[in-house]
C-alpha cells in the first residue's frame, strides 16, 4: 500500500460583527468544508429582540453571513445544527426556516432545548457547508 500525504490549508475567519477579544472564530474553512461558529441573534447595534420568531430571523440572518465569508451560501449547506430556549417554539422556527433556508433544498439538520442561554437569547445556529469556488 502506498500512502500518500495531503497537505490543506485552514483559513479562520472573522466577522466584523465578531466581539472584539472572543477566543472563536466565525467561520473556518478546510479544503471545500466550511465549519461556523454559533450563530446568534444579536443586531447590528448589540441588542438581542424580546421576539423569538424574530431572534430566529436575525440569527439566521447571522448565520448566513458567516457562510458567505467563507465562500459558501444556503445552496451549498451540508447541516445545521439548531439550539432553542423552548422546543415548543419549534412550529414557530420551522415556519421561518422554511421560508429562508430549505427553499434551497433541506440540508440535514439537528434541533435540541437546551438549558440555558446568556442574556435574552432563545436561539443559536451553526452549520457545515460546501464552498463554492
């Protein structure tokens, strides 16, 4: 057997939205994966909406972002994976995210509850894509 060795460049890369300091980055791209970071749904002047349905826009809206930094966009997502405050508000996400994100083909996805989030948040996203060269 012969092996043979395969050398990728990883690129990190950063959002300008990024909270200066955060030990992340908002996207990283290896080969033709692109891997984010959570998503959240913060606007553009920091603020986080009381809304869910309107939390879930926003982060989607920043999750998009992150994907298109890094050369990719909702055609080329592979899986998302979803973090809600209450599973409940699942209808209520699924209508959006229907609305945004499978109207380009559903990509595998994952929702769970989870326990706790900073602040007001209800929501987080992130994703695995494919970059388009």
């Amino acid at each position: 057997m012969t092996a043979t060795t395969t050398t990728h460049h990883r690129e990190l890369l950063d959002l300008p939205s990024k909270a200066q300091g955060a030990p992340y980055s908002s996207a990283a791209v290896l080969g033709d994966l692109v891997f984010t970071s959570g998503a959240l749904p913060i606007e553009p002047d920091g603020s986080v909406a009381e809304d869910f349905a309107t939390q879930v826009h926003t982060a989607l809206a920043n999750l998009e972002a992150s994907l298109r930094i890094a050369g990719a966009d909702w055609s080329t997502v592979l899986k998302i994976n979803g973090y809600v405050a209450d599973i409940e508000a699942l209808p209520i996400l699924n209508e959006i995210y229907n609305d945004i994100v499978s109207r380009h083909g559903a990509p595998a996805r994952t929702t769970v509850e989870v326990s706790r989030f900073r602040g007001a948040t209800l929501v987080e996203f992130d994703a695995v894509a494919f970059r388009n060269q």
